[in-house]
C-alpha cells in the first residue's frame, strides 16, 4: 500500500471472519497474490470514519468522503477514496502490522 495510492481501499475493522471471506473470495477469483493487512490504527481515525463515511449507494453525491461498504456482512466496512490515504497512513501504529495469505505458513 503506498500512500500516494491511485485506487480506494477497502478497509475492515475487528471482524476477522470478514477479511477471510473476502481473501477466499479474492483466491477462488483466481488471485493468488491476495493478502490480508493487519494492523491498528488510531482511535480518533475510525472515530472519523464512523461520523463522516456516506452510504456507498450516495457515492456519486458525496465524491469526497469515504463510504461505508458491505454493510450487510460486517459493521465498520469502508472504501477510502485516494485523497484519505495520507489520513489513514498517518494513524497507523507503528510496529502493529503483520500479513497473512496463501504462502503465509
């Protein structure tokens, strides 16, 4: 992940079972480089993202907030836009990341 990102992201907080769904799902769809991120962030981060991420159906009204996605399968599920990448790498802590996948072991 660069912090300079052209793409959203997608991002899942505390429902592990989520994120190994969607790495099996990613895997099946035939890419076998899928990884799964793990790592804290700070509180006042999600605080943001719960008052301020719009429905992913007002996406096309609102170009500049973050959307709440997948609601239906887990809670705290978003897509960060590009220009809320600095944000987030910012509230990452230090030394909480690890990975894991298909060749994790």
């Amino acid at each position: 992940m660069l912090k300079n990102a052209k793409k959203p992201i997608f991002l899942n907080f505390g429902v592990k079972k989520r994120a190994d769904d969607f790495l099996d799902k990613r895997l099946s769809q035939g890419f076998s480089d899928s990884k799964v991120k793990v790592f804290e962030v700070e509180e006042q981060f999600v605080d943001w993202l719960r008052q301020n991420a719009v429905p992913e159906s007002l996406s096309k009204d609102y170009p500049g907030m973050p959307l709440k996605v997948d609601t239906s399968k887990a809670v705290d599920q978003y897509m960060l836009r590009p220009q809320h990448m600095s944000a987030f790498f910012d509230s990452m802590i230090q030394g909480t990341g690890r990975e894991y996948g298909p060749n994790s072991g």
